[in-house]
C-alpha cells in the first residue's frame, strides 16, 4: 500500500495542473465572453494560496467527518450505500 504522501514518478501535483488550465484558457478562443471570464475567475481563485488552502481544509474536514461517522457506527464502511432517491 503506498502512503498519502508518495507520489508516482512523473505525477503533478493538482494544483500544479491548474496553473496549466489557467494558462491554457486564457489562450483559448472564447465560445461565450461571460462564461470564459467566469471559468477563468475560478481558475485565478483556485491558483492563489488562499484557495488552495481553502480546497485543502474542505477536503480534509470532510474525510475527517467521514472518519468520525464511522467510527461511531453511523454507518457500515463495509456495506455500499443505500439509494434513498429513485429517479424517473
């Protein structure tokens, strides 16, 4: 089993790849001017420290959320979850 913090050689970072987005859409040919420039505010937002710490602590609160409800047996992590909603 490979740790959290090995990576496989050649692999980039998330936050890496969303520098290259960013630069790749602001190259891009826009289709429609307000939903580029939305694309992009996000991609800004998401490259800046703040950001990304901000995808980091939801992330993590949410994993560890997940840890806690499991180990009070809120749910069975070895049982698939159970679709309340039926579509269609």
């Amino acid at each position: 089993m490979q740790a959290f913090d090995e990576k496989p050689a050649g692999a980039v970072p998330f936050f890496g790849e969303l520098r290259a987005q960013a630069a790749a859409a602001s190259q891009a040919q826009p289709r429609d001017a307000e939903a580029d420039a939305e694309a992009r505010g996000r991609l800004r937002v998401l490259c800046t420290a703040e950001g990304q710490e901000l995808v980091e602590r939801v992330l993590e609160n949410t994993v560890l959320n997940i840890l806690k409800e499991a180990s009070f047996e809120e749910f069975a992590i070895t049982q698939p979850p159970v679709n309340l909603v039926r579509l269609g």
